[in-house]
C-alpha cells in the first residue's frame, strides 16, 4: 500500500519526536556514550599505529586508554582542587569586590549612579560563574558514569580495526564505502585538530594567569579548554570568570592586562589559525549554531552544550559527502 506523502511526512516527524524524547529519557547512558565514541575517535589513530608496528591489538588499547585515562585522572584531580577552593573563598571575594566598588563609588561616583541599584544585590562570583557550576556539575555526573565510558572506548576500539572489512563484505559496494572512508577521515581530522586547538587555548590561558599570578589558573584553563568547543560565545563565557577574578585582586590594570590577554589568545587562536586548519569545515550558520547549542544543551544537559557543534559538524560532513545531500550542508553553511 503506497503512502501519501503527508502521511509520510507525520510518520518521519513522530518518529524525530520519539528518537528526542527517548535520547531526554536516556541522558545517563547517552551521553557517556557519545563522549566514549568521541574518545574513540580520538585515540584510534595511536591504537592503529601500534597495531601496525607489531603490538599485539589487546596491548596497544589496554595502552592507549591507561594514557588517556591517566592525564584525565590528573587534570580532574587538580581541577576538582581548584573548585573547591575557589568555591571556599567566594565570600573573601565579594568582600573584595565590595570594598572595590566602595572606592570607585566615592571617587567617581557618577560612574555607579545608574548602576549601583543593580550592585547591591548582586553576586559576581556566584552569578557570573553559575554556568561554571552546572558545566563542571555536569562532568561530575559524568565521571560517576566512568565504567561505562571505559568499556564503551574498550569495545569500540576493538570494533574499529576490523569495521572497514566488516562494512565492505556487508555493502559490497565500493562507492557507498568510499563515502563511509571519506567521511570517516573527515571527522577524525575535524576531531583532532578541535581538540589539539582547545588545548593550546587552555595551556596558554592558563600560562597567562600564571605569569599574572591569578588565582586557580589551571581550573580557568581547563574552563577555556572545554568552552572553546563552543564557538564564538564559548570563548567570551569562559572568560568571564578570570576577567572578574583579576579585577577583584589586581584592580583596574589586571583587568585591562587579562582582558587583553585573552582577547589575543582567542583573536590569534580563533580568528587566524583555526580557520587556516578547519578550512571549511566549521563553515556553520550562526543560527544553526545558536539553535544546536539550545536544542542539544536541552537533551543532554551541560555535556551536551559542549558536545553541541561536534555533533552539527559531523552531520554537517555527513551531508557534504553523500552527493544527495551535498546541498542541505549548503543550507546550513555560512
């Protein structure tokens, strides 16, 4: 029996709605298994380059994933230092940022007249890093998750070495697995190269708030590494935080010298060469990026924010290999 196409049309959007809710429903599995795929991704280049060096497949993962583990077993153990003492002495710095607005207020005071209504309830610290709470809160949830994570890389891994022959007896088609190739290598290299840029901008946030002596460089770091997945607002959110800190204990030039600083990191980073490596693979609409950042943010949570565009990017590369769907990619480009 042939359907109408309007038929169709509601059978394709009742089934959207039920794969959303369902992915709602299953937060607590989905998303460590997004981020063991995205890990997998990641770290399957290292498992293939030991495999081709003679080291036995069970050895080179049991590696690779003793690594990984190892440096985010480290960076969460300083990170989670560092929150809990910046959460101690938020109080010491609304003191601070009081007396701070005191003195501009009996200086200048024109300066706060329009303004000092607003200052008197708030929180700077408490407001401005309440994102922060909820991201790292989310990356709690997830390290409670931490098994599943960890078996689900295991296992994907392994599935990695032999899914090409796997997808070539299956298809038997050499133009369908050249797409699948193509499109592979192209999220691979997306993947990484988004990666090794997010930790340069973390490493050289946080080596500027060293050399400036602000407080809890490394957990400012780790922030701007993390926000840098979300493009154009991820940078300026995980700014805030040490903007305000440096402004609280150096003053007025701290504020300019750190405000400065990150805007050359994000301007050199950003602007000049993550364009020149990405190409035009991050060539997304800012409306398509602002509606996945609500729309994912809404399913996943925090985690899913972060995941956001890593997910719109690899659908968008999707759609730019496979000739039928070249021009919905078109659609959603710059």
């Amino acid at each position: 029996m042939n359907e109408s196409p309007f038929t169709r049309s509601l059978i394709i959007c009742a089934s959207v709605v039920i794969i959303i809710a369902g992915l709602k429903l299953a937060k607590p599995i989905v998303v460590p298994v997004f981020i063991a795929f995205f890990l997998a991704v990641l770290t399957s280049p290292a498992v293939t380059l030991l495999v081709n060096n003679r080291v036995p497949k069970g050895i080179a993962i049991s590696f690779v994933v003793f690594i990984l583990f190892g440096v985010f077993y480290g960076i969460g153990s300083l990170v989670a230092t560092s929150s809990d003492q910046f959460i101690e002495r938020i109080p010491d710095y609304e003191a601070q940022f009081n007396s701070w607005l005191t003195i501009i207020d009996t200086k200048i005071p024109w300066l706060l007249e329009d303004l000092k209504s607003r200052f008197t309830d708030f929180k700077p610290t408490q407001s401005t890093l309440g994102i922060l709470g909820s991201l790292f809160s989310g990356l709690g949830s997830v390290l409670t998750t931490i098994v599943l994570v960890l078996f689900t890389l295991i296992f994907t891994l392994l599935e990695t070495q032999s899914a090409s022959k796997k997808i070539k007896l299956a298809l038997n088609d050499n133009h369908t697995l050249d797409y699948i190739n193509k499109f592979s290598k192209l999220v691979q290299r997306y993947l990484l190269v988004k990666s090794l840029i997010s930790l340069a901008t973390g490493l050289l946030v946080a080596l500027l708030l060293w050399l400036l002596d602000i407080d809890y460089p490394i957990l400012w770091g780790t922030l701007a590494f993390l926000m840098n997945f979300i493009p154009n607002i991820g940078s300026l959110i995980a700014a805030v935080p040490p903007i305000l800190l440096a402004l609280i204990q150096k003053d007025l030039p701290g504020f300019f010298v750190v405000g400065s600083g990150l805007f050359a990191i994000n301007i050199i980073i950003g602007n000049l060469i993550e364009p020149r490596l990405m190409g035009k693979t991050l060539d997304i609409s800012p409306l398509v990026v602002f509606l996945s950042l609500v729309f994912w943010g809404w399913v996943l949570g925090p985690i899913g924010m972060l995941l956001a565009i890593p997910l719109t990017v690899i659908v968008k590369i999707g759609m730019e290999v496979y000739p039928k769907t070249r021009w919905l990619a078109q659609m959603i480009s710059q």
